[in-house]
C-alpha cells in the first residue's frame, strides 16, 4: 500500500483570521504599508534575507539565517500556523515580521528585521505584528525574545515585558519574555501606530509586487576593521574574510 508522505510530513494549517492591512506615515514623512504576506510571495522575500546571512553587524546574520529558514518553513509547510507581514515603502520591502499561533492563547512571536535603517520600521512593524496576535487572533499573551541589543531595548524595556523564563522560546535554547494585552494596552498610544484602511492606490502599490530594498544593512567595507571595533566575540568577521580571501565571494 503507498503511503503519502507528504500528507504525513505537512502540518494541517488552523485557520487564522487575516491581518487588515495598515498604514502609518514614518519620520520622514513617507508612507508604509504593512500587510499580510501570501505563501506564494515567499520566493520573493528570501533574495533579500539571505545577503544578511553575511553581516555580522548588529547581528543581522543570526537572525537572517533563522528568518530565512522560518520562511522556508512556512513556504514548504513544514511548520503550523506561521504568517509573516511585509512592510513596503513605495513598493519596497522595508521589514519583515512573522510568528506563529500556538493555541488560541498563546502567540509565538518569531522575528522581526528591519531592512531600511534609522526610520522605526522595525519597531512599527513589531508592534504591527503584536496587534495581530492580540487585537486579531484574540489571544491573550505573545512570547517573545531577543537576539541583539537592539531588539532587547525596543522590546523588553520599551514595553517592559514580563519574564517566562520557564517556557523555553521556539527559536531554541532561549527562555521566553511574554507581552500581555495588558501590556500591549499599555503601549496603544505611545508604541502602536497606524491607520486604516489603506488608501487604495497604496494597497495596490504595496501588492503589485515586493520591490527589492534599495538601502539594506550592510557589512562593512573592511572586515578587520570591524574584528577591531567589536572584538569579533564570534570571530564571524575572520571566518568572513577567510571566505572572500578562498575567493568564494566577490
Ligand atoms: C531590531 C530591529 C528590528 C529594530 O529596527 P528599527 O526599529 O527599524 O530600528 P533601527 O535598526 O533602524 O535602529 C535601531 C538603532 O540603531 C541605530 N541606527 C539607526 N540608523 C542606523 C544605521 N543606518 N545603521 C546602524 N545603526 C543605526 C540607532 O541608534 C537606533 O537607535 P534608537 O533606538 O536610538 O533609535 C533592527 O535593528 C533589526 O532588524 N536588527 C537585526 C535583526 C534583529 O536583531 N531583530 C530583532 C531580533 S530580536
């Protein structure tokens, strides 16, 4: 008797209500659109993780490797009930946000990237992204963690997340930090912005396509300088210059 693995393999998606999209106009003045990301637009996200794979700085290249491998994930249905959010500017992808619900309670939030610096992209699209767990999906807590400094002082202490280390986070090997709708209640009108609906011809703009981002976060020009400035703890900036040195990159 054939079995079919694939039925085996894939988990059955629950399903979740759609985020509505929203827009909110950044510091200097331009407008992005946060919206749910359709499984068929993965493809076009992941050319523009994976480069980040290779900056150390702020580290980008943790978080890269696993947003990337979480997207693979949802795109290939090898994990249950993921969604990711873009944000675009004008077309062009500025952030990605995903997560995933545990149960009708729980959300897990997974990562949040920021691929236009200095603007709060990053901090807006989280916050977007915690809406959807509490205000649509209803659930009543979020767990969360952070992989760098920044993402420490723009989630645990701007919203002054409440410890869980007893439950270890999904990203693995990390115990968890909860935001609750207490909490994001606390934050409405000071970290959650943004207006609905979306003007059309944004919403349109936003969906014909996702535009490559034309400032990404980048490593810099010379890696030993950077060894130098961070003490290179992981030694990642050696392994990349050995890398480009075997001639592997350009
Ligand atoms: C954490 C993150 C999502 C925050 O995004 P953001 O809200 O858009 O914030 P930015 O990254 O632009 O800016 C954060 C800080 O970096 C500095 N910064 C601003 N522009 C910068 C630039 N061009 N280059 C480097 N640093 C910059 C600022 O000091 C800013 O500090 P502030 O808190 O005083 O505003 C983003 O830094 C990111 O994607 N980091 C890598 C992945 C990551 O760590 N994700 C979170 C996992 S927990």
């Amino acid at each position: 008797m054939s079995v079919d693995l694939e039925k085996i393999l894939r988990p059955v998606d629950t399903p979740l209500p759609k985020f509505p999209a929203k827009y909110m106009t950044l510091a200097n003045g331009q407008e992005m659109v946060v919206r749910q990301a359709e499984r068929d637009e993965i493809p076009d996200i992941l050319p523009h993780v994976e480069p980040l794979i290779h900056v150390e700085r702020d580290f980008y290249n943790i978080v890269a490797a696993r947003l990337y491998s979480e997207l693979l994930a949802y795109y290939t249905y090898r994990v249950q009930d993921e969604y990711v959010l873009v944000a675009q500017i004008d077309g062009e992808l500025a952030a990605i946000v995903n997560g995933r619900s545990v149960s009708p309670d729980v959300g897990m939030s997974y990562h949040t990237f920021s691929l236009r610096r200095g603007l709060r992209v990053g901090a807006h699209a989280f916050a977007t992204k915690m809406e959807y767990h509490i205000d649509i999906l209803k659930q009543k807590e979020v767990l969360i963690v952070a992989e760098s400094g920044i993402g420490f002082r723009r989630w645990m202490i701007e919203y002054n997340l409440e410890k869980r280390f007893h439950i270890p986070h999904e990203l693995g090997g990390c115990p968890s930090w909860s935001l609750t709708k207490e909490l994001f209640d606390k934050a409405r009108t000071t970290l959650v912005v943004g207006r609905r609906p979306v003007p059309e011809h944004l919403l349109e703009k936003a969906k014909a396509g996702i535009l490559p981002p034309s400032d990404p976060p980048k490593g810099p020009e010379d890696l030993l300088a950077a060894t130098r400035s961070m003490l290179d703890s992981t030694a990642t900036s050696l392994i990349e210059m050995r890398r480009k040195q075997g001639g592997k990159i350009k």
